[in-house]
C-alpha cells in the first residue's frame, strides 16, 4: 500500500479499495491488513472516517502533521555505540548537529537508536516513523536499502555511496570522497614525489574504498605508475591494532630500502598512529616523509608539525540529509540518487617538497 501510495496508484485523497478486496489481492488476511492500515494511518499517510472509508492523506494534511524521523547510527558497522559521546565525536557530533539543525523550528519529532540493519524496517513500522536517517551504513547493507527503497520507506542513507549504476535509485548522502584521495595526490605530485604509498582499512564501509581508487585513479590520470607495495591495507578496523600493523610495514619498508617519500593516511586516527610510528623509526615529517591524513578535528592544526588533510563538509552532510527527507515526505516524492559533497585540501606543515635522494 505504501509503494502504491508512493507511485501515484492510489492518488492523494482517494478512497482505497475495500477491506475484502485488498486481502484477496495482497493474499493476506483481515487482520493483518488493518494492522498496516492502522500503521498507516498513525503515519498520517492514510486517514479513516468513520462509517465512511479510508483515505489516502491530502498533501496539506500530511504538511501540517508532526512527522516522526528515526536517526539510526549503523551497529553493523559501528560495533557498541557510546551515544554519550556523539556530540562531542569530531565526526558525529557536526552530522548530528547538521541534523538537529534540519529539523529545528519545524514540526519533526526525532527517535535517536543504533540498531543492525536487519532491523530498520521493523524499526520504521513499529515506531510508526516517516522516514529514516541512517549513519556510517557499510556497503554490505545497499541490499537492505534496496529493499526499503521498493517497501516505499522515505530514507537517506549518509556517509556512504555507490558508483555502481544498480544502485542509482539508493538515496545516499555523502562527500566526494574520491575527489578528496584525488587532491591528496595532485598536491603531492606537485610537491614532486613519486614514491606516494596510501594507508588505509579493509572494512564494508565505502568511503575507505572510495579514497583507494580514487588514490589509483588520480595516478592513472597523471601517467605516473604506482607501486604495488605503497598500498598498504590493514586488513581490520580495530584501531588498538593499527600502531602493531605500520610498524611492521615500516621495519619491512626499511629493510628493503622502498620507504616512500610521502604517505596518505585515509582516517585521523591511523594519521595520528602513523605520526608516532615515523618517530619511533627517526623519520622526521616533512623533511624525511610527507603526510597527508582525511578529516580536520581542531586538533589537526595543533599537531607538531600542523597536518595538512582533507576537510570534510561534515555538518552540511548532516543538514542536507535531514533537508532531503523532509522534503521528499512532504512532497510525496520518493528520494533517490547519491548527493555527493566536495571535499577541501587544506595544506599546513606536514608535507613539503620531495627530499633529495
């Protein structure tokens, strides 16, 4: 009913189809039809009177009621979720405040839960929800979306994309990550390195995916070869175990005389991890080893040296998300398609020009 209501096959104020029809044609029985009904009607999607029939909502009755918005951080992905830090995180605390921001001065109640993506559309239904925002998605879960796309379920999915073209209809907020790995290497080539390496985590989340290719693409672009050896993948997200894995890599790096003359670190934390590791081993920053990390907590700038990396339009992922949904339930439209924002190179003291061999 939902995705009948949402393709304009039951058009704003007109009167469903009987209750015994509609079980013959679902193949479903009473009950549960006037359960979805009732569902329905509790959205405001539907509405009932009495002795008269059921209704599909007007526009401007769906405009003037208090919509219900579920905002659902990715368990999958995100593993146990401290929701005291959110606001205080440097990622999640702009994409939540983008959010609120969205919704702020208009009649949008908001449920904030972390759950497995397994359960969103129970969680959308049985909380009687609008729609849904949901955070840090992996890739494993475009499916899921799929899914919730042809249920008719008013969603955007934030911090993840997809370029494949069967995934067009998913609607994903997101920045251009790719173009932000792309900078990273026209900045340092300029510099005048070549030996470039690019550290990064095997995870289900795209964005990490994302910045590798578009590391690859960027030297493929410039006709510069790149050494297989200068992709390192750390092949976990266990953050405890990134300082164990690129000391390894750079006690091997070392002894083969292959130590790159410039890295790209694709998150702050392993950039921050990275900067202990290179000191450790007496490789100075920038006179011995560029580096390059992704995302600009204050604290980027006060690191010694200051680290150039990639800014992310955090709070304005969050705000254009939280804009998307509410248009799309206000206006009936189903959304769809990835909203990719641009990213910014912001150059400080961790890189400088190649060393001289």
């Amino acid at each position: 009913m939902r995705v009948r209501i949402a393709n304009g096959d039951w058009g704003a104020g007109q009167g469903i189809p009987n209750r015994a029809q509609l079980c013959k044609e679902f193949g479903t029985t009473r009950v549960t039809l006037d359960k979805a009904i009732q569902g329905l009607v509790a959205e405001g999607v539907l509405r009932s009177v009495a002795g008269i029939g059921t209704f599909v909502s007007l526009p401007e009755e769906i405009a003037a009621r208090t919509l219900r918005v579920g905002v659902v951080m990715a368990s999958d992905t995100m593993g146990p979720v401290d929701t005291s830090g959110y606001n205080d995180n440097f990622y999640f605390g702009p994409m939540f405040q983008g959010i609120r921001d969205a919704v702020s001065g208009k009649a949008v109640d908001t449920v904030f839960t972390h759950l497995p993506h397994t359960e969103y559309l129970r969680f959308c239904r049985d909380a009687a929800l609008d729609g849904l925002i949901l955070i840090a998605p992996g890739s494993e879960q475009l499916p899921a979306f799929h899914s919730l796309h042809q249920e008719g379920i008013y969603f955007v999915a934030v911090g993840i994309s997809s370029i494949d073209q069967a995934d067009a209809e998913i609607p994903c907020q997101d920045t251009d990550n790719r173009q932000g790995a792309s900078d990273v290497v026209l900045h340092l080539l300029g510099l005048g390195h070549r030996d470039i390496a690019i550290v990064t985590a095997v995870t289900t989340l795209s964005n990490y995916n994302d910045r590798l290719q578009g590391f690859r693409h960027a030297f493929a672009e410039a006709g510069v070869a790149l050494d297989p050896c200068n992709v390192v993948l750390i092949p976990e997200q266990k953050a405890e175990r990134y300082e164990e894995y690129m000391d390894d890599w750079l006690t091997r790096s070392r002894a083969a005389g292959t130590v790159p003359t410039a890295v790209f670190v694709c998150d702050y934390l392993m950039a921050l991890t990275l900067l202990r590791v290179l000191r450790r081993h007496n490789l100075r920053v920038p006179e011995d080893i560029s580096l390059v990390g992704f995302d600009d907590p204050l604290s980027a700038e006060h690191l010694t040296p200051s680290l150039t990396t990639v800014r992310q339009p955090i709070y304005q992922m969050g705000r254009r998300a939280g804009e998307r949904l509410l248009a799309g339930i206000r206006g009936g439209q189903p959304l769809s398609g990835s909203e990719l924002l641009r990213t910014e190179l912001i150059v400080r003291e961790s890189t400088a020009s190649a060393p001289v061999a």
